[in-house]
C-alpha cells in the first residue's frame, strides 16, 4: 500500500493541534474499496462504541467519497479508535440518511491502539456502494470517485483537524 499524508491543517489559527496522520487506498477488483488509516496520537479519545455514534467528538479517521460524477450525494465514513463508526450518504453537511436504513451490507472496520498512536482499516463492499446508489458500481469499471480524508477530533483535549486534500470552508 502506499500511504498519503494528511498534510492541510484545517483551521490553525483556532485549532493548532496536530497530529501526524496517513492513509492508503486501494480498489479491490469485484470486491470493492480498502482504506487503512493511521495516525500518530498518543492516548486517543475513544468514548463511543455502537454504529452511527458521533465518532467525530473522538479521535477519528474519515473518508468521504463520491463514486459517481452525475450524483451529488456522498458517502462518509468516520472511525475512532474502539472500531466504531458512522456512515450516512446525502449531498451535504445536512439531509443525510444513515447507509443502515438503506442497505443490509455493511462495511469491514477493524481498529487498534498502539502506544504510538492508532490505526484503522475500512472495507466497503461494492454491493453497498450499488445498494446506496441504486445502480451498479463496480471497482474495475469505474472511471470517476472523488474523494478526500480527513483526521479529526471535535471533544479530544486538543481539538484538531486535517484533510488530504484542501478543503475552502469556513468551519
């Protein structure tokens, strides 16, 4: 796998904490899409447990991706250390359905904590990308995703925030 760095550090004039972070993708060939994330943060805050919790007040790793160029709507993916996440698909911050009510398939998270930080790794099966978007994805036929990660923590002692790529919002 080959690692990208999570290198904008979103917002430092109000949040100057960072934390080193990459991550690694890599399409699947009728299987679908699998994302490692790791991050070097000492003693990550990893409060929620259950599926759909707001992960994002923990430490958290995101992916949020569009694999199709003529649907606005999004997928996001947000995981904390304890392996729990939340995903939901709509075409902004607001009106966004959890992937749960939509699709019986779910993704392959697994996350671990290390002294040096922590890590986690997000399978998504093409059949929930196709369940969601009520029409066919397949990894090897695709010509268009767009994509970015992020790494955040909204209630860690030091809120944070990075992005793969820059991200021009205000908040």
């Amino acid at each position: 796998l080959e690692f990208s760095e999570l290198k904008n550090h979103l917002w430092s004039e109000i949040y100057p904490a960072f934390y080193s972070s990459r991550v690694a993708v890599c399409g699947v060939a009728d299987q679908g899409i699998f994302v490692r994330f790791e991050a070097d943060e000492p003693s990550p805050r990893a409060v929620f447990e259950n599926r759909d919790d707001p992960v994002y007040n923990d430490s958290c790793m995101e992916l949020f991706f569009q694999p199709f160029a003529d649907d606005e709507r999004y997928i996001n993916f947000e995981i904390n250390p304890n392996g729990a996440y939340l995903c939901a698909v709509g075409c902004d911050r607001n009106d966004r359905f959890f992937l749960r009510e939509i699709s019986d398939c779910a993704p392959d998270i697994k996350a671990c904590i290390s002294d040096s930080g922590w890590s986690a790794e997000l399978f998504i099966p093409e059949q929930l990308i196709s369940d969601v978007f009520g029409r066919s994805f397949s990894v090897a036929d695709t010509e268009y995703i767009r994509a970015n990660c992020y790494k955040c923590g909204d209630l860690t002692p030091s809120p944070h925030y990075a992005s793969l790529f820059f991200v021009d919002t205000p908040n």
